[in-house]
C-alpha cells in the first residue's frame, strides 16, 4: 500500500497515537489505499477512532502528536487525520477534531470520506471500517457531491485565471468525472477510474493521456494552461 518511508510514518503514528485514552481504531483513506498516492506528493489522509470526544487537555495532547511526527520524517506535513469519537458517527454534520496543513480545526467526516472508507479503507489499527461507520445512503453522496459542485467549483467558473493553470484543469475534469459517476449511479471512483470515464465524455486523448500522467506521475505538464502554469 505504502512505501517505506509512508509506512515508517504511519508506523510512528499509530505508536504515537495508541497510548492516547480510549483508542478504537486507525484507517487510511484516500488516494493511499486507492492506488493513486504519489510518494512524496499526494496528501496521507486517515482517520482515528476514540472511545470518546476529546477534552480539551487530550486536544492539547494530540497536537503534541502531530507535531511529534515532524522529527526526523518530512512527509509529517502531509499526514491529514480526523479524530472522530465512536458514538458520533450517525451524523453527518458534526464537526470532528481534525488536523490537516500542520494546525487544528474542526470539519465534517464527509459523506465521500465515509464511502471511501468503506470501500477501500484500510485498517492501521483497529477493527475494519463496516464495524463503526454507518453506510452513506445514494441521497447523502448525491447532496454532499452537488453541494460541493455548486459551492466550490460553480463558482471557481467565474475566475477564468485559475483555468489557464494546469493543475485545475486536470483536477476540475477529474472532479467532474468522479461527480458525474456519483451522481448517476451512486458509485464513488478513485482519480484513476476517473480517467476511463474522461475518455467516455469525449475529452481530446492528449488531454486523457496527460492527466493519467499527472495521476500516477505526480506531474502536471504545462501544456493547457500556458507557459506559466504548474503546481500551486
């Protein structure tokens, strides 16, 4: 799933983590498990399970986790972890302690991280996902998927800059494929499934052919988006 320098990470973590009071559980999710992780690149999204909601002291003794892990391993930055406790997973809006971009805030388990979880998770600790979180109904994915096609990337359509840059042009049409999948059938499918239904929508094979390149590559070829465009 990993290679070493992610797995001694993911190692250091879950020893960091486990004699924290009342853990249930560690997943991976995301691109990692998918088969669509570039080393180095792609972000290491898991979540912890807890028996229960963290005080704020246990708040406080999860940062020192988290920063903990940057000695001695880079690829710490990249480590994203939602820290759920066991008894909150029946709703889909509360906000869980959540560390991501090397600081704390609090975010939803979204209905797409929760499909994720159950159909490609993979278990660093713990019992399996199906034991603990409840499966996402059709409705639940379609309305998260819509809500976030028309808060995030509708309105990204009024910024014509940003589509000159190539990175949103590969991640924009990968978003929408995966979009479209879900909400026409139910299905969640990783970035690389993606690419099979880009062709399918009658996108240019070059474009096809460059963002599988930028999928299991890790490189964004500065082909659409103009001699400036690359990684932001």
């Amino acid at each position: 799933m990993a290679d070493d320098a992610t797995r001694r990470l993911l190692d250091r973590f879950v020893g960091l983590l486990r004699p924290m009071p009342s853990p249930v559980a560690v997943w991976a999710h995301g691109s990692l498990p998918a088969g669509d992780c570039r080393p180095g690149r792609s972000d290491l999204d898991l979540t912890a399970v807890a028996e229960h909601r963290c005080a704020p002291a246990q708040e406080e003794q999860l940062v020192r986790v988290h920063e903990a892990l940057a000695t001695g391993l880079p690829l710490a930055s990249r480590l994203h972890c939602s820290h759920v406790a066991a008894d909150e997973w029946d709703d889909l809006t509360v906000r869980h302690l959540t560390w991501a971009r090397e600081e704390l805030m609090h975010r939803p388990v979204t209905a797409v991280t929760r499909c994720e979880l159950h159909r490609f998770g993979t278990v660093l600790y713990g019992p399996p996902p199906d034991r603990l979180v409840p499966r996402v109904t059709d409705r639940q994915l379609a309305g998260f998927v819509a809500e976030d096609l028309r808060t995030c990337w509708r309105p990204a359509l009024d910024h014509p800059e940003r589509w000159r840059q190539d990175i949103w042009v590969d991640l924009g049409m990968l978003r929408l494929t995966r979009a479209a999948t879900a909400l026409g059938s139910g299905r969640l499918i990783t970035k690389s499934e993606a690419l099979d239904v880009l062709a399918g929508l009658a996108a240019p094979a070059d474009v096809v052919h460059d963002s599988g390149g930028a999928v299991t590559a890790g490189w964004l070829p500065p082909r659409r988006g103009g001699p400036t465009a690359g990684p932001t």
